[in-house]
C-alpha cells in the first residue's frame, strides 16, 4: 500500500503538530479560550489522523486500546482525586482553596489544572475509544474491492 | 472561600454528604484501573456497603425534619451547587443504596451465567456508575446537577441493559429503544430547566420556588412545568409514555432488573414529587389542573389496562414490567391527589413495590439461570423442584395484590383512605377492583409454579445460598413491613408533610 503519498507525508507532518497544539490549549486553558475538553479533542484528533491514514493496525501500536480504557478511567479518578485531596485537607469537595491556605487564588490555579488535566486524559481516551470501536468492526468489503 | 475569613476545618462527618456520591464513583474508575477479575466484584460490593452506611448515618441526622446542606467547592448556593438532604430524600438514598447492596451478591452468580466474563469489570464499573447517577440525583439541590446525573444513570443504564444481549440479541434494539426515549425524556426535563432559568435567573432548587412564588405564574414557568413533567414521565413511564419499559425490563439482565426495577423508576418519581411539590408549589393552579386533568386519569388508566396486558402475557419477566406500570399509576393516584394523606400513600407505594417487585425478579432470575428462560412453559412446574425460590415468589406475588399482611397492602390502603378523605369514593372502587387484576396474573404463575407438571426431563437444582439470601430478605421485608406499619408510615409521612410544607421546607 504505497499509494497516498501526500497525504502520508502531510499526516507526518501534522500529528506532530496537532498534539503541540492539543498542549497548548490544555496548558494555557486558564489564560485563554481552551481547557481539558478541547485539547483532549485536539490530541484524539492526532491519533485518529494517524489511524485513518496510517491504518487501524499502526495507530493501536503506538496507544494500544488497553492503555486507552486505562486512560479513561484515570482521567475520571484524577479529576475526582483532586477533590479528596481537598477534601481531607479540610476543606469541601473540590474547593481548590485548599492546597494553599495562604493565598487561595494560587490554590484555584493548581486545582483547576489538576482538574483539567484529568478531563483532558479522559477526553483523549473516550474519542480515541469511539474511533477504535468503529474503525475496529471487519468491513463488509474489503478496500481492493472498490 | 476569600482569603480574610479563618477556615474552620471540616471533619468526616461533614463530608457525608459528598462522600455518598464520591465512595461509588471513585470505585467505578478503580474497577476500570485495577481491571482484576477477581477483585472486582469486592470493589463494587465494599463501595455499596460503605455507601450503606453513609445513608443510614444521612437518615438519622435528618429524621427529626432537620436538613444538612453540603457546598461543593465551598461556593455557597444559589450560585454553587448545594447538596441538599432531609427526610424525603435520606429515605429514597437508603432505598436505593439498601437495595444495590442486596442486588449485588445476588448478581455475582446470576452475572456469571450471563455475561462472559471479560466483560464483568466493565459491567461491575456501569453499575456502580448507575448507583452514583440515581443517588446524585436524589441527594442534589440544584436543578441542572440534577439532570447530569440523571444523564450518567441513564447513560450507564443502556449499557446495563445491552448486556443482555449475550443471552438475547433484542436486548441491543430494547436498550436502543430506550436510549432514544430516555433521550427524549432527558432533553425535556432540560428544556423546562432552561425555561425556569430564562423566567428567574437560578438553578437552585430552593431560591428557584422563592422566585416563583414571588412571579407568580406566567407563560414560560408554565411551559417549563409541562416539559418536566412529560421530560420525567418518559423516565418514570407514566402510562402513555411506559413503551420502552417492558422491553428494556424484559431483555436486561436479571440482576439488572432486579435494580433498574426497585430503584430507577422510584428516583424518578422522587425528582418529579420535588418538582411538583419543592420548586413549583401546588397553590400553583395550573399545576393543580395538570395533575388533576391528565396525570389523574392516565394513572387510572395505567393501574387497568397496564395490569389486562400483565393477565395476557406468556412470559413472567414482561408480566412483572406491565405490572410495574399499574403500579407506578397507584403512585402516581396518590400524587395527583395532592393532600397529606394521598403523598403519604404514593411514597409508602414507592417503597413497598420497590422491595415487593425486587422479591419477584430476583425470583425470575433464579428461575431463568435454571431453565434458561421465564417464559411460562419453561418454568412451569418448578415449584416443586426449587421449593424455596418459589416460595418468596409467591410472597412477593401477595405483596404485589394487596393482601393484607403484606407490605403492598399497606400503602394501598392508605392510599383508599386518601381518596374517601378526598371524598372521590369512586377511586377507591377502582383501586380494588384493579387489585382484582393483580390476583388474576399472580395466580397463573402460582398455578404455573405449582400445578403444572415439570417439563420431561428437567431436574432443576434448588439455586445458590448467594441468590436465595438476598431474596429472602427481600420477601422478609414484604412481611415486615407488612406488620410493622409504623416504621414505613411514619417516614413517608414526615416525607409528605416535608414535601407539602413546599418552600418553607426547603429554606
């Protein structure tokens, strides 16, 4: 299968950037427009890029589906986590005030990017997830049929 | 929250609230991450024991009408979410965390047979997912939490019922078809939510009935009530809107059943007697005219034709849904009569057929995981052969008529009382003689059970202790609270009058 070979050389390009930019979003979500749930879409996109160019067969190599049903869960658990952390600081569920005491305004900082990065994980893996229960069921016909 | 004020820390004990949604919803992700095949089932049953007991300690700090609220990220309601318990909520808490510790040692072998077992972490992490959805819609004050996590026990209850499909295909079309009307149901209840939130400005259960006592009634507090009020109904199955219930009952897996059953169903009733009776007030007229122009002669239409399809079924399992639904118009009766005594009924119903039906499915699973499947011909004659099975099926089959000394005679009596108070005598005629349908299907599985010749060739063990304990429990329970009546009137009252107090008792 040597055919597509802009589309190739294009894929590889971009999947590098694609996932810079999913950080970017996921890191600088507290500034400006972004946060967990659009760069875990961003960095799904990478992976499902890979999948449709590259096949199903490469991509499950690179984040195989049992690494992503572990991902979806422990985005879930650090997002939750974040809150029994406060919560046994003495704090109620999820008031991000808790990690310093001090000052509470640096605490919402730390808690919300704890937070978002545990929607982000889970993001990822769900769409990546979909894709993968998709593209993985055995095509009525096979692409040299065509 | 702001930098000034000294923290008080807070203790366990504070933190009861949260942590009856968060010890299962931590456990679902846990069983997912750990994936051990072994430990799952342990996982899932010490989170439904732990969230037990955090019920039992909510109920007894709130039964003397006190109520506790909870501040999520300690943004103090009406703007924060609040968690928000008192007596009517704790009692549905303890329903459902009570029965999910039940149904769970029961599921170990029935979920054995019918799942394969690379799929049981999966299945133990949905479950576990559907508890914390029902339990977070009960215990939350704010209105919009509410519909989140009726999204997540939605969501993860199609999944449940998927699962049927290793024995039954049409378990897949039964989830599907619920999955497009509990949609449905879900994207009404949202719509009224955000009509509520055009009209006044809030999502906060208690500020929301302030705001609209202050307007009064207009068009859009109108429209809003009307989409909730249909939004539920397709998630309680109010008669008209009850079609994907037998199926999906029908398809699932018994132990699911068994849970969706005695739980899901009762939460919905729960979230629309707040509705009704917390955020908008029955002083509202057209509230009043809904309820007693629509709501009223579709439940007496579900308790007859409901329980003429139950008499006309060849299958024990659609039998018990289309009961389900003439049950879930006593309720609802009792609901549209809007008095003290007619809410007390409706939420005694709630809780005797929630423990009656959970008797009877956990009886149908018993029955399919030995023969294979509920149709009547199937099982009939294993009275004989699974004596104790059949035995507490026919409790709860008592239970489910009304005969007295059960649980289900009790709140259909009080529920006759309400309608001669009211002095609708009429109503009361027709609850007894839609009774008079109970008796007529509970007898054919009796005389199925127990007078019909077992099929030739089968020898049916009696079922495992782990199944059989459960449902005995369960069939106890029916006779229990069938003669202490105390303790069940006496909560479904403080619930009622709690409920009636409207506003006043949410502030």
């Amino acid at each position: 299968m040597r055919h597509h070979l802009i589309l190739r050389v294009i894929t590889k390009l971009l999947v590098g950037a694609i996932m810079l930019f999913a950080f970017y979003v996921q890191f600088h979500g507290d500034f400006s427009p972004g946060g967990g749930f659009q760069a875990g879409v961003i960095m799904a996109v990478a992976f499902i890029l890979y999948g449709l160019v590259f096949s199903l067969h490469n991509v499950q190599q690179v984040f195989p589906p049992w690494l992503v049903h572990k991902l979806v869960a422990l985005g879930v658990l650090i997002y939750a986590g974040t809150g029994i952390v406060s919560l046994f600081l003495g704090y109620s569920f999820l008031d991000y005030g808790a990690f310093t005491p001090d000052h509470p305004s640096h605490g919402q900082h730390y808690g919300i990017f704890a937070v978002e990065l545990g929607v982000g994980i889970t993001v990822t893996a769900v769409m990546v997830a979909i894709y993968y229960a998709f593209a993985g069921r055995p095509p009525r016909l096979s692409d040299e049929e065509w | 929250m702001s930098a000034e004020s000294t923290h008080v820390a807070m203790t366990l004990s504070d933190h009861l609230p949260i942590l009856q949604i968060l010890v299962p919803l931590v456990s679902a992700p846990l069983i997912v991450l750990i994936g051990s095949r072994r430990l799952t089932w342990s996982l899932a049953f010490i989170a439904s024991v732990l969230s037990f007991g955090i019920a039992i300690l909510l109920l007894m700090q709130v039964i003397d009408g006190s109520i506790i609220s909870y501040q999520i990220g300690g943004w103090a309601p009406p703007l924060g979410i609040e968690y928000r318990v008192d007596a009517t909520n704790a009692f549905v808490l303890l329903l459902v965390t009570g029965i999910s510790t039940l149904v769970l040692p029961y599921a170990r072998e029935s979920v054995k047979s019918e799942i394969p077992a690379k799929h049981h972490t999966l299945f133990y992490a949905a479950f576990m997912l559907c508890l914390t959805g029902l339990l977070g819609v009960t215990i939350t004050g704010d209105a919009f939490n509410v519909f989140v996590f009726l999204e997540i026990s939605s969501l993860s209850t199609y999944v449940l019922i998927a699962q049927g499909s290793y024995r039954d295909k049409r378990a897949l079309t039964a989830a599907y078809d619920y999955l497009i009307m509990g949609t449905i149901g879900a994207t009404f209840f949202v719509i009224g939510l955000g009509m509520l939130y055009m009209a006044t400005g809030t999502l906060n259960m208690a500020d929301l009935a302030d705001r609209i006592a202050d307007q009064g009634s207009n068009r859009t507090v109108r429209a809003a009530f009307a989409f909730i009020v249909v939004g539920m109904g397709l998630k309680i199955a109010i008669y008209p809107l009850h079609l994907w219930l037998p199926r999906a009952y029908t398809f699932a897996p018994s132990a699911v059943t068994v849970f969706l059953a005695a739980t899901a169903t009762k939460v919905a009733i729960y979230v629309l007697l707040r509705f009704t009776f917390s955020v908008f007030q029955p002083s509202f007229m057209f509230e009043v005219n809904t309820l007693e122009f629509i709501i009223l002669p579709f439940a007496i239409l579900a308790m007859f034709a409901a329980s003429f399809i139950a008499i006309f079924q060849n299958d024990f399992k659609r039998m018990l849904a289309y009961s389900s639904i003439a049950q879930i118009g006593y309720m609802l009766l009792g609901i549209s009569l809007l008095t003290e005594t007619g809410l007390t009924a409706a939420i005694a119903h709630l809780f005797n057929h929630g423990i009656t039906k959970a008797t009877l499915f956990m009886g149908v699973g018993i029955l399919a995981l030995r023969s294979g499947g509920s149709f009547y011909n199937r099982i009939q004659g294993m009275g004989k052969s699974m004596p104790w099975t059949s035995a507490a099926i026919v409790i709860g089959g008592l239970s489910l008529i009304g005969v007295p000394g059960t649980a289900g005679f009790i709140s259909k009596w009080v529920l006759v009382e309400a309608t001669i108070e009211k002095g609708w005598w009429p109503l009361s005629v027709l609850i007894v003689l839609s009774s008079l349908l109970a008796v007529i299907y509970v007898w054919r599985v009796i005389e199925v059970l127990y007078l019909k010749t077992p099929l030739a060739g089968t020898d049916y063990r009696e079922a495992p202790f782990s199944m059989l304990i459960p449902m005995w429990i369960m069939a106890l329970a029916c006779i229990y609270f069938g003669l202490a009546t105390d303790v069940t009137l006496t909560a479904s009252r403080a619930a009622a009058q709690g409920l009636l107090a409207g506003s006043a008792g949410m502030m």
